[in-house]
C-alpha cells in the first residue's frame, strides 16, 4: 500500500525548533522544501500541513502542533477524514537508540519510551505503521533522556544528524513510488569504499 502520510514529529514553537527532539520536524521541513510543497497552518488537524503530488496520488506533509505527547490527535484525525490507513503512514522521529548519523526506516515493532509514537500507537490503535528513525544519541543515562531531546545537539552532532536526512529524502522518491523495500535496502546498505585506480 503506498505512504499516503508523512508525520515529522516534535515540538511547536521558536524555544524547541533547535532541540534533537524536533528531527522529525526538520526532515518534513526539508522534503516540503526540495518538493516546493507550502506548509500551512490547518487548525481542523491542529497541525501544519501541505499535499506532495505522489505518483500514487496525494501525500499528506504533517507537523503536529499538539506537543510530542499529544501527537497523536493530529495524525489520527487526519487518518480517519481521509480513511487512511496505519500502514499508508511514514512517521519521522528522532531515535536515542542510534547514534548521530544513523537514519533506518522499518514497519511496526515497539515505540520504545518514545511518547510520541506512543500517542500515535494509541490513536491508531496499532503498532502497524512505518517509521523513520533518525539517530540522535544517548547521554548514556536512563533518567537524563528527557532533558536531553530537549536540547540542541552540539554542531558536530547536528552535522551528522543532517547527513542523516539527507540520506532519508534521498530514499523518498522510492518510498513514494510504493518500494519501501527498495528504501530500506538502500538505506541500510553500507555505501561501497571507492575503488582503487
């Protein structure tokens, strides 16, 4: 079935835009801007919004303006309008489970702590949806997460984050062209050293 909604997950408002916890945010930012996709405010699905012209028909750009924990709302809502199902959404979050760097992509499994994916887990009523996971870091320290998403990443860390999103919008035109297994293995795959002349 093809992605027919791509949710970045994060924080609203200029005090979290810098935090690691807003990857997701930057990831759908960035895809809007290279598709030339206007985000806008859409207070029905308290979050901003804008369609991309998939070669399957429109795809939902969304940025919940709920607050992480709330995250659900917006994307279930929006699911139900357009009757679109947990498997037809690509959900973009940050991940403390890999390193600066790291970006996977995969479909269901558990959410980790991470209480956006939880609400949406929630809302949803399933774990059955794809997931894009941007490597964040960890400060090494269970109790010290939730402070840590809400900083910004020093600047080499954010450089490798970046490097991360390029590598997921470089995947995308696969994903929408309904090969997610295309995606995966390209993005999963180690890139090959240079040959030697």
């Amino acid at each position: 079935m093809p992605i027919r909604l791509i949710a970045g997950l994060g924080n609203p408002g200029r005090k979290y835009e810098r935090d690691r916890h807003n990857a997701g945010f930057w990831f759908v930012g960035r895809l809007a801007e290279r598709a030339c996709v206007a985000l806008k405010a859409v207070a029905k699905y308290q979050a901003v919004a804008g369609k991309l012209a998939g070669a399957h028909g429109d795809v939902w750009l969304v940025m919940p303006q709920t607050y992480m924990n709330d995250s659900g709302r917006s994307v279930g809502q929006l699911a139900r309008f357009y009757r679109i199902a947990p498997e037809e959404i690509l959900v973009v979050h940050d991940e403390i489970d890999f390193l600066p760097g790291a970006v996977k992509l995969k479909l269901g499994g558990g959410v980790a702590g991470h209480n956006g994916l939880k609400d949406i887990q929630a809302s949803l009523g399933t774990q059955g949806f794809w997931r894009l996971r941007i490597g964040v870091g960890h400060p090494g320290d269970r109790d010290e997460v939730a402070d840590y998403v809400l900083h910004p990443p020093r600047p080499e860390e954010r450089e490798l984050i970046d490097a991360a999103i390029d590598r997921g919008l470089e995947v995308m035109p696969l994903v929408l062209a309904d090969d997610l297994a295309g995606a995966m293995h390209q993005l999963h795959s180690k890139p090959k050293p240079p040959k030697e002349t």
